[in-house]
C-alpha cells in the first residue's frame, strides 16, 4: 500500500475499496480525515461506482483523532480543525450517493465508531470491539453515531464509562450485519458489495437516497450540537487537563496491545 495514509481501488465490477493505514493505531490527524472525507465524495460522484467498501489495515479498525496533534498546538486551531474535518467524513460517509460497507477489526474507538454509525452495512471481525473514550480524553461527540449502533441505555453506559461493546453484542442488537473470523473480514465484506454492485445502480442509489430522507434524525445537525459540548470543555480547560493525566488514545491502545502481547 506505500507509504499513504488512504489508498483507493475501484474493480471492473463497480466496487471501490478504501484502506486506511496509519501506524501504529490508526489515529487520524486532521489533514487525513479530510482527506478521507474527499475520497468518499469522489467516489460517490463516480457514475461507474456502485458501492464502498472501507476498511483498515494494521492492529484495529480506527482508533479516532490524532490527540498528540491537539495537545502540541496551543491555540484552538487543531481543535477547530478536526472537528470539522471529522464532521466532514462522518457526513461523507452519510451522504455518499451509493452503500458504504464497513469491515471493522480490532478495536473501533472515537471517530471510528464517527464512520461506523453512519456506514450503511458493517461486517466485523470477531476480534472487533466499539467503544467512546471521549469521557476520558476531555472531550464528547460521536453519541449520535453510537446511537444507532446501541440501545440508548447502553450508549449512555459506555460514554460515561468508556466500557467497549463486542461484535457479537453489536450483531445481537442488529447494528453488525454479520461477525465473521478476522481473515474472512476483507472477503465477506467484499462479496456483501458485489451482491450489492450486481444491482441496478439507480435504484440502489435511489434507495440510499430514501433511507436517508426517512432517517428518524439528522445525524449531521445532531453531531454538530455534540461538538459544540467539546468546544465548551476545551474553553474551559479541562480537556487539556484531561489528556495530559490520562494519555492519548494512541497510547493507551499501543501499550494495552502491547501488554497483550500484539
């Protein structure tokens, strides 16, 4: 895959594939979540393509913002920055004109569960776990999305508590298509998209579409009420206070993989 962030493929059949890869954790800085926002659009505008599928390379899935990149920048810029760039991605992917399937592995955290919530079918691995660790890096957003992956109870749980769900639960509650073993992860994810491709692509991006105008709410103006909570907290300076004793979340994953022995 080189040495790029995002790599994108389209096959003869009309199905595009985006890969993030970002060593060591896939945490995104904001310059990468944008432009992982353009690509999704990209393809979207492309009469060609039928579906995408999205997914990552490395040791999980997504492990949400670059945090080291905020707690280096003094000023609100960063901040200002990712926000809107992972809002951007998060609504690309909602808003892309054909079917986005995720295939998620390891560990699904922060923005991560961003693009998972607004993906329009997930298959995971059975290693795969969800999670928001906001509550503990000083910051909140992302319970929109959580929200439609969970029971309103159990998102409420697991943002205060920052406890991760398992794919199994996920699939129970519906939200996971299907968990299947981490080395059938790509190839299911692949034929799912391939039934999908085989259709006829103005109905199918009709039907994105139609779901979309019934949705029960607007994810987009209901993330972007949440963002406004992270901006109050950074103001206040607590988030900075709370990054600073905890850690970042690149580094929380590396050393509990670590420990692991992974």
């Amino acid at each position: 895959m080189g040495t790029d962030t995002l790599t994108t493929t389209v096959d003869g059949r009309g199905i595009a594939e985006i890969v993030v890869d970002r060593p060591p954790v896939n945490a995104l800085p904001v310059e990468d979540w944008f432009r992982l926002a353009e690509k999704i659009a990209d393809l979207g505008r492309d009469a060609d393509v039928r579906v995408v599928v999205l997914r990552a390379g490395g040791r999980g899935f997504n492990a949400g913002v670059d945090v080291k990149e905020l707690q280096a920048d003094a000023t609100n810029a960063a901040l200002v920055g990712v926000n809107r760039a992972c809002f951007a991605a998060f609504a690309a992917v909602y808003d892309c004109p054909v079917p986005v399937v995720v295939a998620v592995h390891g560990y699904c955290l922060g923005g991560g569960i961003g693009l998972v919530g607004n993906a329009d079918i997930v298959i995971a691995a059975e290693d795969a776990t969800f999670g928001l660790p906001e509550v503990d890096r000083g910051a909140l957003g992302a319970a929109t999305h959580l929200s439609r992956l969970v029971p309103q109870h159990k998102a409420r749980a697991m943002m205060y508590t920052c406890a991760t769900a398992s794919a199994a639960e996920l699939h129970a509650f519906g939200s996971v298509l299907e968990v299947v073993p981490g080395e059938r992860l790509r190839d299911r994810a692949l034929e799912i998209a391939a039934g999908i491709a085989e259709k006829n692509p103005k109905v199918v991006r009709a039907a994105k579409e139609a779901f979309n105008g019934i949705d029960p709410w607007d994810v987009k103006r209901s993330y972007r009420y949440e963002q406004g909570f992270t901006f109050e907290i950074a103001l206040s300076g607590v988030a900075r206070e709370v990054r600073g004793a905890f850690g970042s979340t690149e580094e929380r994953v590396t050393e509990e993989r670590v420990g692991d022995g992974e």
